[in-house]
C-alpha cells in the first residue's frame, strides 16, 4: 500500500448542474488518510452524483475534485481507487472467478484473485454464471471488484443492499480491516444503522450541500432534541399533550406517548403539570436515524 501524506479527496466549491437542477451546490470538503466516512443524505441529495465527481465519471461545471494530489482519472489509472457501485450490470456469460481474475489482471497492483474470492465470500460460487445470481451474491461480486487490488481509497455506493445480516456482517468486518491498514473508506448508504456503527465521520448532504459533518455522535448532538416515551392509563386526549411545551414531534401508539423536544426538562416537568401519571418513563438522546430526519427537516423548512 502507497504511504499516504496529503489529503486522500478534495472538493474545492465544486458545483454540477443538470439542466435547472443543481445536484452538487458548492461542496468543500476533504477527506483523510485512514479514515471510514459515512454519506448520507435523502433521495435527491445529491449522493450518486458526489461519487461520480470523485470517480471522475461526470465533471464538475465548477470547482475542482482531486484524489491523492490529482485528478480523479489519474489516481484510478495508477490502481488508487476502488469503487463498487450500483449503477451498471456485471457482465454476463462469464463466470464469478472469469470476472474476478479480469478484474485482477488490469488492477496495477493486483491481489491473487484466489484471495479476492475468498475475502468476498464467493469460492463456493465461483464456478456459477454472474447472470445466475441473487442479488446479495451479486453485490458480493461488485465488493470484489473493488478489492481487486492494492487500493488507497475504496468508494461503496450502497454496498449491502440486497446482503443478509450475516453477509452484512462480514462485509463490514473486512471493510473495517482494510481502514485498520491506513485505507480510506467512503460509503453511501440508507441503512443508517450501519452509518452509526461503522463510519469514524458522517457527511450530511442536502440538496447538493453539506449540511452537517462529525462524528454520529457529533450528529446527534447537533439536531438538539430528546426522545422521551412513556406510558399512561385510560383513554389518551392528544390535544393537551401536543400543546406540551418544546415539543418537535408526538407520536401515541396504544397506550405508549412518544415524544421529541428541544428541552426535555421541561416537557416531562409540563406533563406532570398536566396531571398525567406517566409510568414506565424514559429519556434518551436521538438515534443517528432521528437526527438525520430532525436535521434535514429543519433546513426543509427554511426553503421558500
């Protein structure tokens, strides 16, 4: 693996535009050495193309994209940059391992394909037509054509879609040893789950920019506000408790109250003034899930 000094990308007020649509809006931003980065953002944000202007698949209509010190195409010709995406199909009437060992042969710093094969869990089926595969065998085949070499950054455009728990498992096993060797991993992923247990930073992207960048912790701190669940007897009257105060969001389910406010102190204190009785009371920071959402409905509403 090349040692690695400088930054692994850089997007210096890069824009791209389709027509009247502004998918990227002046995004800045750098990625590290050794660093496991979470992208997310809701459909439209403007994830697929970000990858792309990384990958030098699209060029940017302004600001600059470099990768190692260069450009995107330069650092995938010397064998820098794996990607697995999910745009384009494999190709058919050829086998798992044929794909594998072409993949291996035009890496410049190829890994035995026997070796690729087994770290994407696919020497039982290497012998099987890729037109012949689920789609979680088929995602696996994509991981290994991204790990085909000896590569400094690897860029996965959600990679587990479609992989069971265990597969999901592994992969994010094998992924976290690649980072522990100094690699940068970027993913784009809607399991936010994955996002919260696996990356070191979060990139939140909204209508082309970068709305939030941290850690999951970081994120949830940012969004403000508290989850708060308990439960009442009797029937429920929502209209007092919607009139609780810094509230941001309720939700009544049988006989459980579920709450998010910007002062949870406050809101609980409001409840007992109402007379309510709750049992089985809990108070907790959001999940990265709930941040997300809390986050990016918050600069929704500022649009006109």
């Amino acid at each position: 693996m090349t040692v690695m000094t400088t930054e692994v990308v850089g997007f210096d007020q890069v824009t791209k535009n389709y027509g009247d649509v502004r998918a990227v809006d002046g995004l800045t931003l750098t990625l590290r050495p050794g660093e496991t980065v979470a992208l997310l953002g809701p459909n439209g944000a403007g994830k697929s193309t970000t990858l792309d202007l990384l990958l030098g698949l699209k060029q940017p209509d302004t600001g600059t994209v470099r990768v190692f010190g260069t450009g995107p195409r330069e650092a995938i010709v010397a064998g820098r940059v794996g990607a697995m995406l999910q745009s384009g199909g494999l190709m058919d009437e050829i086998t798992v391992a044929e794909l594998v060992r072409l993949a291996c042969a035009l890496h410049p710093r190829a890994y035995p394909a026997a070796d690729v094969l087994a770290r994407a869990g696919l020497t039982k089926i290497a012998d099987r037509k890729v037109d012949k595969l689920s789609g979680g065998q088929a995602q696996r085949v994509r991981f290994a054509l991204a790990t085909a070499g000896d590569s400094d950054l690897i860029v996965l455009d959600e990679p587990t879609t479609g992989m069971d728990v265990s597969a999901r498992q592994a992969f994010w096993a094998t992924m976290r040893a690649q980072a522990d060797q100094g690699r940068t991993v970027l993913f784009a992923t809607h399991y936010l789950e994955e996002a919260d247990a696996i990356a070191d930073r979060v990139l939140v992207l909204h209508r082309g920019r970068l709305l939030a960048d941290g850690t999951a912790a970081e994120i949830k701190a940012r969004a403000g506000a508290r989850r708060i669940s308990f439960d009442l007897d009797g029937a429920i009257d929502e209209q007092p408790l919607r009139a609780l105060p810094f509230l941001t969001s309720l939700t009544v389910s049988g006989q459980t109250v579920r709450i998010q406010s910007s002062d949870a102190d406050a809101t609980v204190h409001a409840a007992y003034g109402l007379g309510l009785y709750p049992r089985n009371l809990e108070v907790a920071g959001l999940g990265l899930e709930q941040a997300f959402v809390a986050i990016t409905a918050a600069e929704e509403a500022k649009q006109p």
